[in-house]
C-alpha cells in the first residue's frame, strides 16, 4: 500500500535527527510517581491518536489502529501529504492512490466515538503552495499550479472543493483547514497577505455550507524560522478564522529545556498551555497535536542534545491532562502511538537517510518494542474518567452522527 510511505515526506524535512536506549525506570521511580498520581473525578476533553504507524507494513499499521482504538475514544486524519489540485479544481475523481488511502481511514474511523481531521494548503515549509497529492504524497506540483499564489482565485476554488470532499466523505466533528499555520509566516512577509485571504474565503465559505462543525487552524508553539512575537502577531491576525484555538507542541523541544540539556517538563514556562489558550478565551481549547520523548534525543544539525527518561515523559502527560482539564479543553492528540524503532531500521536498511527520521521516533505511549510506558498508565487514567459537559456522542463502535 503506497500510502503507508507518507511518513517519509513528513520527515524527511529533518536532518540528522538520532535517539539513544532508554535508560531503565527504577521500581522505586515508579512507585513514588504512581503514589503520588492524582487524578479528578472528571475530564474535560476527548483523548486521541493519529494512526502514524510504528513501522512501514499492513501489520504495523493495523496494530496501530488497534492500540489507538484502545486507548483512546477519538481518531486523528493527519493529512499533510499535498492536495489533488487539478481534480479538486475540476471536480474530477481523485487519483487511486490518494482514494485508497481515504478509503482505508473510513474504515477505521467507526471504531471510535469521535474522528478529527486536518488537513492544509500549506506545504512543509508553511510558507509556500502545498504539494500535489496524486499517484504519490506530496509531489512536485503540476506546472500549471507552481506558479499560482495563495490568494489565486482557482487555489481558493480547488482547496474549498478538496476540504468539502473530505469533510463529506470522513465525515469529522472537527475538521482544520490548516496545520500549524503560523509556523514561518510573519504580518510582513510577502506571501502572508495572500495566505490570509484563502484562509478568510475558505473559512466562510465552510461556516455557511457546515454550520454546526468546528472549523479551525492548528497553530504552533514555536518556531526555528521567525520569533515567539512574530508568531504571536500572526495568531492574533488568524484566530478570527478558527472556531477554536487548537495548538500543536512539542515541549521537549522548547527553548527553556534545549538550554537546559534535559526533556524535563520542570524546566516548562509555567503559562505554556494557558499564553495560548488566553489568544481567545472565548473560544473552546484543544491540542491538535503533540509528544514528548522519553530517550535521549540529538539533533546534531541544529547541536541540540537532550537527555531523555521515561519518567519524565510521564510526567509529561500528567502536566498535559491537568493543565489542560484545568481550562477545560475540547481535546488533546498524541501524535506518536508507538515509537517507530523498526520504521527507522527499514528506512536505514533500505540506503535511505536513517539520521532524518529521529525527531519523534521514542515519543510513543509505548516503546520500540511495544511495551507499555510509564505515560500510557497516566493516559488510561485519565481516559476511564467520565467526561463533563461534553456534546452527545455515539457509542464507540457505531456508525453514523
């Protein structure tokens, strides 16, 4: 299935990105963490997964869905592998590989009580044209569209047209029309001023056509291109265009704990979750996507080196859950199921480049091998609390709204 290469694209915009062998969790470490756990008598948000798979085969994939379905009661479609440009604009059917891959979601997505989907026309760097979805992910883009701008009247018509398709087909209760929007974009560079006019028309075009479903952009925290001020700006320039403030964060990777030498969430900004939160109080809450790792982790293009524990992943996971119970989010997605160990291996057994697939390769709930972490038992603690004040949902399982 050639879909299952996706991952490839996604991670191949790193570089020189490796982990180390976890370093055993005492009893002793555990015992204390546990004892000291506490949880509260309800949660606020849906717990997810994406289905990114721990190693590049059916079975691998399979098992995935099957931990995520366990686990967790919402599922998350990542889909930044390009748009189908030329068959959204005209309304013609979509390559088979990009249907396969839809198909295959539909599928699974009955499995659980809520699905998410996100999808952009941004491409990796978050500054220029997606890529073209077609016989492959994120290929070169067809040569009537490299030249077209963000704000190019049949981008606008084609990105309505494939954001349509996906919300009719997966049917989600929640759909972003851009990922981590703010990544590289400043109020002052030249392509923001188009990019904001797709986002202001496809935004209103999909409130009038779907009223009643959250439609939002994803927004980081962070970023090795612009300042926290620049992407500030930009969040508060966007937020008018999303029906809930949902970020994607990687803490570990945060400037406070890169100076520090250790992924420990004791070295966290205290308002890491709440400075977000506070771009729209009014607004529901949501972390679209993140990890933590919980081995060492070295970034040698960047000279970063990070020492990582079990541990302190969960402890991770516990500051996630309570902080963001705590302003009562809609919803919180960890992005990595399993750390994907044996897709680093196929990758290196292959000739490809092994070093540019470490950045989230040991952030998984469970490790290269499939034992259950630390952090997993924080998760399902929280994941059997009963959820309050929440919209009516259909049983796990079942099909239909």
């Amino acid at each position: 299935m050639k879909w299952l290469f996706t991952a490839i694209a996604v991670l191949a915009m790193f570089d020189e990105c490796s982990g180390a062998e976890a370093k055993p969790l005492t009893p002793g470490e555990k015992e204390v963490f546990l004892n000291d756990l506490a949880v509260p008598g309800h949660r606020s948000c849906l717990m997810g997964f994406t289905p990114f798979p721990y190693d590049f085969s059916l079975s691998a994939v399979e098992e995935t869905y099957d931990i995520a379905a366990e686990h967790s009661d919402m599922i998350a479609f990542h889909l930044d592998k390009g748009v189908p440009w030329s068959e959204a604009l005209a309304g013609a059917p979509f390559d088979s590989h990009v249907l396969e891959d839809l198909r295959y979601n539909s599928s699974q997505a009955k499995r659980f009580k809520k699905v998410y989907v996100s999808a952009t026309p941004q491409a990796h760097t978050r500054r220029s044209l997606a890529r073209y979805w077609g016989t492959g992910d994120n290929l070169p883009l067809p040569d009537t569209w490299k030249e077209k701008s963000f704000d190019d009247h049949e981008v606008i018509a084609a990105y309505c047209n494939y954001c349509r398709y996906l919300i009719d087909f997966l049917e989600p209760d929640y759909f972003a029309y851009g990922i981590e929007v703010n990544g590289n974009f400043t109020l002052t560079h030249p392509d923001y001023a188009p990019f904001k006019t797709l986002v202001a028309e496809v935004y209103a075009t999909l409130k009038k056509e779907y009223p009643d479903l959250p439609i939002f952009l994803t927004f980081q925290t962070g970023s090795s291109e612009v300042s926290w001020e620049e992407q500030q700006e930009v969040n508060r320039d966007l937020i008018q265009y999303s029906d809930l403030v949902g970020i994607s964060t990687y803490p570990y990777l945060a400037p406070n704990t890169i100076e520090s030498g250790e992924a420990n969430v004791k070295d966290l900004p205290k308002d890491w979750f709440t400075q977000m939160a506070a771009l729209a109080p009014e607004k529901p809450f949501a972390i679209t996507e993140t990890g933590f790792t919980a081995e060492d982790f070295s970034l040698r293009i960047a000279n970063i080196n990070l020492e990582g524990r079990e541990l302190w992943q969960a402890e991770y996971v516990d500051l996630l859950l309570r902080s963001i119970n705590q302003i009562n989010a809609e919803f919180v997605v960890w992005f990595v199921v399993r750390d994907y160990d044996q897709g680093w291996r196929t990758v290196k057994n292959a000739g490809l480049d092994a070093d540019a697939w470490g950045i989230w390769r040991d952030t998984g709930l469970l490790d290269g091998e499939g034992r259950s972490r630390l952090g997993l038992q924080v998760w399902d603690k929280w994941l059997g609390l009963p959820r309050r004040g929440n919209r009516k949902e259909k049983p796990q399982g079942e099909l239909g709204p």
